[in-house]
C-alpha cells in the first residue's frame, strides 16, 4: 500500500499580528502609567527656603500648586495652574479690587468642593517677606483647605 505524500508547504511568513497586539497593549499601560508631559504648575524659577531635610513635593493627586512671589504694593503675585491655562501657570488675584471678588478663594473652594482629600502645596520665594506669604495662607483658611504644605529644597552642607 502505498502512502499519500505529504502536501508541500509555502513558506509565506511568520504571523506577527499576535506580536503587534502585544506590543500596542504595552504601549497603552506605559502611556497612563507614565506621568511623561505632566506638569504641577510648578515655577522652576523660584529659589525654595532650604531646610534640614528638605521637602520635595511631586504628588499631583488631589493637589494644587501656588507659587507666591512678591509683587507690587505688598500684594502678593500668585500663579497657579488653572483649567483651561494651556498648561501654563497664570496670575491668580487675591482680591480682585474692580469687582470685589475674590479668584482665588473662589478656586480653592471650586477644587475643594468635589474633593475631600484637595492639598494645596506652596512654593515661595526663599527671599520673600512673610507679608507676601500671609494672604494666601489666610485665602486657604477661608477656603476651608485642611492640607497645605510647603515645598522646600535640601540644605547643603558648607565644607569648614
């Protein structure tokens, strides 16, 4: 008796779509695990006080970042990072004296309201007069902010 031959195979390519599924899944994982292109608002202009162990503050959860600066008249500049701002920090007003309002109590409360866990983190001139600094901390206890810290840079040690 004899056997049937057996049919003779094409040698068309390896089947890469299982590979390509794969590698478009980690794609994806890396892209909302990653925090690539986030940013806190954070002026990298601003020269922090230093201190002992120094508090390096990067949570961007819940959070929202100030940075105070001295401004004209005893008023404080204050920027932060407002929806809507391209990604950009702008001037939040403390007060604004022509209609009376208040932008930046109004935005705390705003971001507060939804979110029982809403930090604030200050970031403030090393230099700067604690006259500058006393509004804003005032407009986050009007706000009603439980959390607010101050984010600081290491001191570094003087050789002797």
């Amino acid at each position: 008796m004899r056997r049937a031959p057996m049919p003779h195979i094409k040698e068309a390519g390896v089947n890469v779509t299982p590979l390509i599924d794969v590698v478009m899944v980690l794609i994806v994982f890396f892209m909302i695990v990653a925090k690539i292109g986030v940013t806190t608002g954070a002026d990298p202009s601003i020269k922090l006080p230093e201190t002992i162990l120094g508090t390096d503050l990067k949570t961007l959860s819940n959070t929202l970042t100030l940075n105070v600066r001295e401004g004209p008249a005893d008023e404080p500049m204050v920027t932060a990072l407002v929806d809507g701002s391209n990604r950009q920090a702008q001037e939040v007003k403390i007060l604004d004296k022509l209609t009376n309002r208040h932008p930046l109590r109004e935005l705390l409360q705003a971001a507060r309201k939804d979110n029982p866990d809403f930090r604030v983190i200050i970031r403030g001139e090393k230099e700067m007069a604690y006259r500058f600094l006393e509004p804003v901390l005032e407009t986050c206890v009007e706000a009603n902010v439980k959390n607010v810290a101050f984010n600081t840079s290491k001191a570094v040690e003087q050789a002797q």
